[in-house]
C-alpha cells in the first residue's frame, strides 16, 4: 500500500514561509545583540574562564547560597489565580 503524494507547496506560500522565518531571524540577532552587549557592560569577555575565577574567589560560590524565602504552595487544584499570590511573613 502507497501513500498518497503530497502537492508540493505553492510558490506563494514558499515566499510567506520564508517571509516569516527572515523575521524571525531579524529577532533572533536583535535578541543576541542586546545579550552580547550585556555581558560587555558587565566585563564578561570570551576569554574569561569564569570557573577559575570562581575558585580564586574568596566569596562563597552560589551553590551555597539559600533562598530568601522559602517555596511558595503549590496553587490548590481548580484555582482561579494565573499568578502565585504573594506571601507576606
């Protein structure tokens, strides 16, 4: 048993996909450029091993940071909030 052929696609819709994808990619270099610029105000380079800066480092690393506040509960099921409410201690 064969399957059917596929009609291949127009050349309309060809030229909207790519259309499409062309601005995706415009966003994609814009969101690079924003990040790259950022990490340039912050002094992080290319050639910054950051793992042996981290261990000459006399502060404590992150993985021995706690958390501010503890997890917030879980929404009970059939909640109506779209966001975690705030928690004040």
């Amino acid at each position: 048993m064969t399957s059917p052929q596929a009609e291949p696609p127009s050349a309309q819709s060809l030229g909207e996909s790519l259309a499409a994808l062309a601005v995706q990619v415009a966003a994609l270099r814009g969101q690079v450029t924003l990040i790259s610029q950022r990490l340039d105000r912050a002094g992080l380079r290319g050639d910054l091993d950051l793992a042996a800066a981290s261990r000459n480092s006399p502060r404590p690393s992150p993985t021995h940071w706690t958390p501010p506040h503890p997890a917030a509960l879980p929404h009970p099921p059939g909640s109506a909030w779209t966001a975690r409410p705030i928690r004040r201690s």
